[in-house]
C-alpha cells in the first residue's frame, strides 16, 4: 500500500473520530476543541490533495477565524466545566437511525456509480487562482467575488447593529 | 486499494451526516452552530474532490469552496452575535428556552 493511501485513511480516522467526538461529547469546550482538531483534518485532506492554498484558506479562517470565535461564544455564555444536559433517549435514538439510514442510501448511490475519466490533476498555482478571481470575461469569477464581498460588508455591518442595540438598551 | 473519488465522497458523506446527527440532537445553539460547520465541510471536501478528479482543467470546485468559506464566516459571525444578544435576553442559550414567538 503506497504511503499516500496510508495518509490518507489516518486523515479520514481523524476527521471522522473527532467529527463524532465533537458531536456527542457532553462538554461544550471539549465539543469545540475536538471541532478544531477536526477541521485540521480537514485542511490536511487539502494538502494531501495538493490544493494548499484551500488548506491555508481552511486553516486561517475555520481554525483561526470560526473555531476561536465559538471558543470565545462559549466563554461568554457558559460556566466553564458545567456539563451540558443529557439528550433524551428517544431524539438520540430516532436522529441515529435517520442519519444511518440516509448515510448508508447516499452510500449506496455512490457505491453504484462509475465516474469515468477519473484521473487526479495536479496542484493548482495561486496566480491562477487570483487571475481568475477578477477575469470579468466568460467563465470568469468576478461578480461572485463581489457579491461576497458586499455580503461580508453586510454581515458586519449587521453585527455590530445587533451588539450596539443590546447595549444602549442596558444603559 | 488505489485511494479515488469514492473514498473521499465516503468520508464527505459520512462527516455530512454526522453533521446531521448532532444538529438534531442538540439542544444548545453553539453546539448545533458547531454541527452545521461540520455539514459545511463535508460539502467543501466534496466540490475540492469532484475539481481534482473530474474537472482537472477548470477551478469552479475550488471558487466555490472559497465563496463557501467566506459566507461559513459571516455566518459564524452573525450566529454568534445573535446568539450572545439571546443569552442576554433570556439568561440561556438552549433552542428550547428561545420560545416567545411561539402562540
């Protein structure tokens, strides 16, 4: 087995075990660091697929940007070391049988289907990356790039309407 | 086994649904936040995968997972900030405490 392979089933361990650790675990710190563990994975199954500037991407803004932000939500709103509460019997059992369920259809959909002229390509340069990003001709990323950026300067702009209204009506 | 498309659409879909499985157990707001991460992944794993294998020669794949990080922040962004604005109001963050909407 090439060492590749190798790589990338402990890859696939990881982001799997702390996906569900992150999931169940009765601790909200503990759920938000088994999270970050898991998105490492993920920036990893980048790298090994040699798109790293994706991998930089995920790592700068899930692990450094999101993650951090949640850790810091929990901070705010949660004594650190309380449990959080049991979930009862019946959702744990009836959302486990409906994830099964449609985990194992999807998996056998895609189990029964051959995709033709798979063959991996090879890396990706970030001029390419960024030429495309502004080309404004045909097949060209330009107007997404601006509409997600008009999107985030609204997203901003939202927040800090949500956190100023709390605050004066405290005062 | 030579590892191929079908192993990483095993994994997306299996984080995908684990994704699920805690958006509907939980019952606290970050931690279904957290869930809806994981989904999020799960289907940038799998445009990054389909342009690698399948469309080699084009990067419509890798601008959507970009665009889905960007929007994955702001989004994480806003969730937050109304959730701290709903534990102020309420003293909670559990999705079943949040109710005065409700008749």
């Amino acid at each position: 087995m090439a060492v590749s392979n190798i790589i990338f089933y402990l890859l696939s361990a990881l982001i799997i075990a702390c996906g569900i650790m992150s999931v169940t675990s009765r601790q909200i710190f503990r759920s938000a660091i088994y999270l970050l563990f898991c998105m490492m994975g993920v920036a990893g199954l980048y790298f090994w697929m040699q798109y790293e500037f994706i991998a930089a991407v995920q790592i700068v803004v899930y692990v450094g940007g999101i993650v951090v932000l949640i850790i810091f939500s929990i901070f705010l709103t949660h004594r650190v070391g309380s449990d959080l509460a049991e979930p009862e019997y019946k959702r744990t059992l009836f959302a486990g049988l409906a994830s099964l369920f449609a985990f194992l259809l999807f998996w056998s959909v895609i189990k029964r289907n051959e995709f033709f002229g798979e063959q991996p390509s090879g890396e990706l340069s970030v001029r390419r990356i960024g030429e495309e990003m502004l080309n404004y001709k045909q097949g060209g990323f330009v107007l997404p790039f601006e509409v997600v950026s008009i999107l985030l300067l609204a997203a901003m702009i939202g927040c800090i309407v949500i956190a100023m209204r709390a605050q004066t009506e405290k005062n | 086994m030579q590892v191929g498309l079908t192993q990483i659409l095993f994994l997306s879909t299996a984080l995908f649904f684990i994704g699920v499985y805690g958006f509907l157990t939980r019952r606290n707001m970050i931690t279904m936040l957290m869930a809806v991460e994981l989904m999020l992944n799960a289907v940038n794993i799998n445009f990054i995968a389909f342009n690698k294998y399948l469309w080699g020669g084009k990067l419509d794949g890798v601008f959507f997972t970009i665009f889905i990080i960007a929007i994955a922040a702001a989004e994480a962004a806003v969730a937050i900030a109304i959730v701290i604005n709903i534990y102020r109001n309420f003293g909670s963050i559990d999705a079943e405490d949040a109710d005065s909407l409700k008749l």
